[in-house]
C-alpha cells in the first residue's frame, strides 16, 4: 500500500476515533442527560473503549512509520476540528472567531513542519 493511502486511512481512523472521543468526554455536558453519574460513567467508558479499539488499531496498522509526535499532534489536531462541531452542533456552545483562526494557523504549522521534516530527510547523506 502506498505511503500516501496509508496517510489518508490513518487520518480518517483518527479522526473517527476523534469523534467518539468527544462523545465519551464531554456526555454528560450533552442536554437531557439528567445527572445519573453511573449512568453517565458507564456510557462514557463505552464510548472510550470504542474509540480505543478504532485509535490503537489505526497506530498499529497505518500510523507504525508516522513519527510519534507527528501522530499525537495530528490525534490533538482532529480532537480540535471535532470538538469545536461537537460543541456548535451539539452542545449549542458558542465558537469564537478565534477559535477557528487558531485551528488554521495549527494545520498551517503543521503543514510546514512536514515540508522542513520532509527536506531535511532528503538531504541526508
């Protein structure tokens, strides 16, 4: 499998798992939920361990040649994208302006990090 299809799973697994991490985190700030900690703990814990069996899979299989920081910071990155709808559309909270240019600016900085990683490989000996 190419280097660039194994890029593309990876980050769509991530950011599945992304998704469901929201969900386990942030539950019981849901509206309706009513305040049933064992209710609200288990349903957590079930969300966590679904999001674990897409993450752990995803880093074994495509993300084994992704440097480890490279693969948290993509792991925090679309827990931010996924956060930031996960708290408009479904906690209703309001996303500042801000919020949205500090993403940006992350994925930027990102995208060069890459390039100057990706040209200092190159010119190694």
């Amino acid at each position: 499998m190419s280097k660039i299809i194994n890029y593309i799973i990876f980050i769509c697994l991530i950011f599945i798992s992304s998704i469901i991490y929201c969900f386990s985190n942030f539950y019981n700030k849901m509206p309706g939920i009513g305040n049933n900690f064992a209710k609200i703990l288990l349903i957590s814990l079930l969300f966590a361990i679904i999001e674990y069996c897409i993450k752990v899979p995803a880093m074994f299989y495509f993300g084994k040649n992704i440097n480890s920081i490279f693969t948290y910071t993509i792991i925090l990155v679309t827990i931010f994208i996924c956060l930031s709808i996960y708290s408009k559309f479904i906690l209703h909270e309001e996303i500042h302006l801000i919020t949205y240019l500090t993403l940006v600016l992350i994925i930027i900085i990102l995208i060069i990090h890459n390039v100057v990683i990706y040209k200092i490989k190159q010119n190694k000996p």
